[in-house]
C-alpha cells in the first residue's frame, strides 16, 4: 500500500526488507528486481548516488535528491551546514541511470573512498531513498543494534509498536 508524504504526493510502496546485492569489478551496483520496481514507481530510474558519512552510499531517485537540493536553498538558518554537506555530496556523487538489466554505476570518486568494487552489499529502502552498505558495515551495524534490542522494542510498545 503506498503512503502520502507530507507535500500530498503519493508514495509508492517500498520493499520491506534488506536485501543483499553485490558490485562488480566495474563498478555497478546489480539490484534486487523489488529495488528497481519501487524506483521505477517512484520516477526513479534516473538517480542521484552519493555518501554523506563514508559508511552508507545514498541512491536518491531524482525527485528525492530534488527536495534535498531545495532544502539546502532554502535552509537559511542552517545555510553552512547545507553547503557543507551539499559540497560533499556533490563531490562523491553523481548522475546515473538504473539500466534495463537492474544495474547502476556508482561514480568512480565513491568507489575509490568507499573500497567499494567486487563485493556483496546490503541495501534497503529508508525515507525515499536506497541505502547500500558493504556486508562488514551491516554486521557492524547489527552488532550494536542488537545490544540495545530489548530496550528499543520496549520503547516502540511503549508508544504502540506491534
């Protein structure tokens, strides 16, 4: 079932679940078929791909990274954070386009700081965009998840978590 964001518009239902996929000696990203459906759905076959923290590549369908791009405009009180942040996303990002076998090329300055060629990654859907991290960078993230599990399923009961 898709959703409505807060602009009214309609969004498609994304995949629920991580999902492994893997980059090849090129460089290209293989995505799971569910990943390139929702993208498709979302107008997102031509995306924005880039890192903002070094651990996580972003996969924005254009109308995401479109919003972002009018954040950073308008974010008059937080006008050096944005820049700052617009510049590096800039800077190891790039233009791409999802082709018709389910592949992407992540730009070659992403790849290069994030080691990012000839291995399986994970990837997931969060807040419009596709997430990817390497598999070592999952485990990590599951390890300290899973420490504070008991306390965080508590805290989302608490306020109607089922």
């Amino acid at each position: 079932m898709a959703e409505i964001d807060a602009n009214l518009e309609l969004i498609p239902e994304p995949p629920h679940s991580i999902a492994q996929a893997s980059v090849d000696d090129k460089g290209r990203l293989k995505l799971p078929a569910e990943f390139v459906a929702y993208l498709r759905a979302v107008d997102g076959i031509k995306v924005f791909i880039t890192t903002v923290d070094f651990r996580q590549v972003r996969i924005y369908p254009l109308p995401v990274w479109k919003r972002n791009a009018n954040l950073f405009d308008n974010a008059a009180e937080n006008a050096a954070a944005a820049e700052r942040v617009e510049r590096v996303a800039k800077a190891f990002g790039g233009d791409a386009e999802v082709d018709g076998s389910g592949r992407v090329l992540l730009p070659a300055s992403l790849r290069e700081a994030m080691g990012l060629e000839k291995q399986a990654v994970m990837v997931d859907v969060h807040k419009g965009r596709i997430n990817v991290v390497t598999k070592k960078v999952h485990d990590e993230l599951m390890q300290v998840y899973k420490a504070s599990l008991a306390d965080d399923v508590a805290a989302m009961t608490k306020i109607g978590f089922k």
